[in-house]
C-alpha cells in the first residue's frame, strides 16, 4: 500500500512539474531578456509591453507585431523559400483569432494555455501509458 501512495505522489509530482515547468522556463527567459531592453515599452490599450515598437533591422519589436511584412523583410532567413506555405497557416491563425472579435483574449486562451495545455496532457498521458507497459513487463 505505501509503495501505491509513493507512486501516486511521484506521478503527481512528475506531472505538476511537467504542467508548471515551460511557463516556469518562459516567466525566467523573459525577465533575464527585460534586463536588457533599453528603448521605451511599447504601451497598447494602457498596458505597458517588455518590448519597444520602434523598427529595428537587427532585432524583432512590436512593429514586426503590427507589420508582419516588416519582419519578415529583415528577421526571417530560413523560411523565406517557404512563405508561400507558413502564410497559409500563420495569417489564418490570426483571422481565426480576430474572427472571436477579442483577438487579444483569444490570442492568450488558445496559444498560452489551451494549446499547451493539450499538449502536455498527451506528454503525461504517454508517460503513464509507458509507466503501464513497465509495470506489465516485470
């Protein structure tokens, strides 16, 4: 019976762990990045934002947000021989987000959490399908 609540915890634990860590990872790459941002934030709707909306050919900022053309002109290399492919995808998930008529709250409910989300749920349920086919194995 211990070695039951043992792995229970120890499966719990994994999978907290698992859910908690790229938000974790994003929260600590951000603010270590915001330390050396040095232009003024770029403030929308009253919010100030890390980056700045000034166009700057040798970095990404809120202008490549706001003109996607902008950015691809000066930060995309690898995939300019497939913009005719990435477009198809990449400007029908934007007019599927605008399509909600809030993109912004859109935008946060399906590609920082429901979508990731969704993925880590597969991530758990495969370890614990594997955790299974061990247990069958011994």
């Amino acid at each position: 019976m211990l070695a039951t609540k043992q792995t229970i915890t120890i499966k719990f634990l994994r999978n907290i762990s698992i859910i908690l860590s790229p938000f974790l990872l994003m929260i600590i790459i951000n603010e270590a990045a915001r330390i050396k941002i040095k232009e003024k934030p770029y403030i929308a709707q009253g919010v100030a934002a890390m980056n700045s909306d000034g166009y700057y050919p040798e970095k990404c900022s809120w202008a490549c947000h706001n003109k996607t053309a902008y950015c691809k002109t000066y930060h995309v290399k690898y995939l300019k021989p497939y913009f005719t492919v990435t477009d198809k995808f990449y400007f029908g998930a934007i007019s599927a987000l605008a399509s909600t008529g809030f993109y912004g709250v859109a935008n946060i409910i399906f590609l920082v959490f429901l979508f990731p989300f969704i993925i880590l749920y597969f991530v758990i349920n495969s370890l614990n399908i594997q955790d299974n086919i061990g247990k069958i194995k011994r």
